[in-house]
C-alpha cells in the first residue's frame, strides 16, 4: 500500500498560519474517491482511493498563547474554540470534549485512515488518546508559568478498536500531583461504556 501526501501551501487567517494537507492512499483494484476517509468503510470489499484533507494553525502561535494563563484557563479556551486545536488533534481527528481540575475528557471516531496492517485500528490511537487526556489532566491543575512534560506511560490494550466501534472516548484523571512530578490514570471506553485500553503516566512537573 502507497501513500502520498500533498502539503498545500500555507495560507493566512489574520495573524495565523493556517495550512492545508492533503492524504491519498491507494489500494488494489478499482479506483474510487471520498472527501471524507471516516465515511467510505462501506464494507470490507471496498477498494479505491481514499482522499482526507484537514487543515491545522501554526503550533508556536498557539503555545504562545498559553503563556500568562492557568492550564485549565488554557485548556478551556481550547475547548471553547477560542484557541485553534492542536497539529496532531487534527491529524487524527479527536479532541477534548471535557474538561475540569484534574480531570480531562477526550474522543474520537475511529475510522479506515487510523487502521494499522492487520485490519483494525493502530494501537497508537488509544495510546495518543490515552497520553494526551492524562497530560491535560495534569495540565489542567498547574498555574500560570508551570509547565509540565510525560516521563513514562503504560498502555494495557484490552481488545481491538475497528471503525464499526462507533465513538470512543478516552477518560483521564489525575492520581497525586506534587513538586517535581506528577502521575494521571486513563481509560478508553465505547459509547456502551465497555473498556479498550487503560494506562498510567508519570510526568515531570517544571515550576520557576
């Protein structure tokens, strides 16, 4: 299986850089298209083209942005779309959907574009979803000037995601948050509530 990316060149909104990619995987057989990768696993017999475009803002502008606030201040601008998403939240299509002290929310809907070579969903879905809730957990406790990085993080993977799965979310809260470092537990659940994966994190907390 090939695949090709096309980076378009960047474009302008107001003060930021907002840039536009392009993704096409060619697969054996016929060759059809869809605008929407997470629409077109009709059946397991489809075969064509698959086109996903997405867009995302320039990542420095938004750390930058973050500076002066609380993580959760920070966070919750996030999630009131006051700030723009994250690179990789785009890329992979999930975001954060709650959010309070210690405790973070994320989902996704997996899709064919997130599938790994044996016919399921890469492992490191979960994991991204699993890292990214646990850090914003720790995150959302830290004052303005903290700033926070993981050290190490577990994943058990308890059965496989599929795009038949349906929406998924990754529940993260914070287990003890102290001088130095900090540890968050997480686990991904479907919409029924039946576990996909759980994990621990340890991260190293940076104060002035």
């Amino acid at each position: 299986m090939a695949q090709t990316f096309l980076a378009v060149a960047p474009l302008k909104n107001g003060a930021r850089a907002v840039k536009t990619a392009r993704v096409v995987i060619r697969l054996s057989g016929n060759m059809s298209t869809s605008s929407e990768a997470s629409k077109i696993m009709s059946s397991p017999t489809d075969k064509g083209t698959r086109t996903r475009t997405f867009t995302w803002e320039d990542p420095r502008s938004l750390a930058e942005a973050g500076r002066g606030l609380s993580g959760l201040e920070y966070l919750q601008k996030i999630i009131a779309g006051e700030l723009p998403r994250p690179p990789i939240s785009a890329l992979m299509d999930f975001g954060l959907a709650e959010l309070s002290e210690g405790r973070a929310v994320f989902t996704v809907e997996p899709a064919e574009y997130h599938y790994n070579p044996i016919g399921v969903v890469h492992g490191g879905l979960a994991a991204t979803l699993l890292d990214s809730a646990m850090g914003c957990a720790v995150h959302s406790t830290l004052p303005a000037g903290v700033g926070y990085t993981t050290l190490e993080i577990k994943v058990n993977y308890v059965r496989p995601i599929t795009a038949e799965t349906g929406s998924v979310r990754c529940e993260a809260k914070v287990i003890y948050v102290g001088g130095r470092t900090a540890t968050a537990e997480g686990r991904v659940l479907d919409a029924s509530g039946k576990l996909y994966a759980h994990a621990t994190t340890t991260c190293m907390i940076f104060r002035p």
